[in-house]
C-alpha cells in the first residue's frame, strides 16, 4: 500500500512572484489542495466564477474574502473556514505577508458535495 506523508507548513516560502499551489489529494470528484498566498489578491475587477464547490480553511496568517452579493470584505483568521457553492463569485482581497497566508482548500466537482 503507497502512503503519502507530508507537513502542511514544511517549506514555506518568505516571497513569491505569484500565489503557490500544492496537490495534495485528487481522487474521485474532490481535489485537496495548499495554497500559499504572501501579500497575493485577485487582480483588481477580476472574480472566481467556479464551476464546481470549494470549501476553504485559512490555516496561517489573515485574508480579506469578498463575495460579489456582501458589502463588505470578510476577514480571515487561522481556523476560520468557508463554504463556497459553484459559481458564487468571489475574491481575495488581500492576504497577509508575515506570516504568509497558508490555505487548505478542498474543491468538489458538482454532484459529489454531501
């Protein structure tokens, strides 16, 4: 049996050109994945419209996430989570630097989310 072992916060960086991505689990409908954000936002204008259901955890550092039917940014502190339904727009409006912003995300194709 194939075990694959790692560390969530092993290996961080302390700059990035752009918001880091890990694989860690893709089977099935789902996708886990690191995210590893240092001063990073989604361009100015721009939105994720995506076709399937993401849920996110912030395990590390502080992010503003805005969604395009609130009128404010919500903030983001380590353990705070959010369910995000396909195509619910939304972006991050900032994520800290020191310490970087280190998210866990599990994305699920349509039809798979219980």
């Amino acid at each position: 049996m194939l075990s694959n072992t790692g560390h969530l916060f092993a290996d961080i960086p302390t700059t990035l050109p752009e918001e880091q991505f890990d694989m860690l689990l893709h089977t099935g409908g789902c996708r886990l994945e690191r995210i590893i954000s240092i001063g990073h936002a989604t361009p100015p204008g721009a939105w994720y419209d995506q076709d399937g259901d993401e849920w996110v955890i912030l395990l590390q550092g502080q992010a503003g996430l805005r969604f395009a039917d609130e009128d404010a940014t919500r903030l983001l502190k380590p353990g705070d989570y959010v369910w995000i339904p396909a195509h619910c727009r939304h972006r991050v409006e900032w994520t800290s630097e020191d310490p970087p912003a280190v998210w866990l995300a599990l994305h699920v194709q349509q039809g798979n989310a219980r």
